[in-house]
C-alpha cells in the first residue's frame, strides 16, 4: 500500500493500517492505531463528536460556515 502515497511522504509513514472498507473505515484507521482494536470505532467517533460539539464556534469559523459543520455532525450520528 506504500506505493498509493508520493514518495516525499515516505519518511513520515510509521504503519499502514488495512482496514475493512466500509463508511467506518477512517474511525477503524485511527483506533486500531491507538491499539484499541478497529471494532472499537464507535469510541473514536464519539471522541471526535464531544470534540466537534465542545468547540463549535472554533469549527464553524474555520470551516466557513455552518454547512460543512452540520455535514460531519450529522455522519456521527
């Protein structure tokens, strides 16, 4: 899979992670990479929901309105 990135990048990649490919597959990423186990995604999207909530102001500034903000609110749920 090393071959899917610019060789530039090559020194930052620690580990590639192959996870099932389904609508999770970026939350399975990242908790298999906190040694939790990819089933524990649900955890990891929870995480970043409480995040995304807890600065709203701070994401909708950044993101330019509310759109793109209701967008990944809205796919946590």
């Amino acid at each position: 899979m090393l071959d899917q990135f610019q060789p530039f990048i090559y020194d930052f990649i620690d580990t590639i992670v192959d996870v099932k490919a389904d609508e999770n597959c970026g939350y399975q990423s990242v908790a298999d990479l906190l040694s939790v186990g990819e089933d524990s995604w649900s955890l990891v999207c929870n995480y970043l929901l409480k995040e995304l909530g807890k600065f709203s102001n701070d994401y909708i500034k950044l993101f330019g309105g509310t759109n793109k903000y209701e967008e990944l609110r809205n796919q946590g749920m």
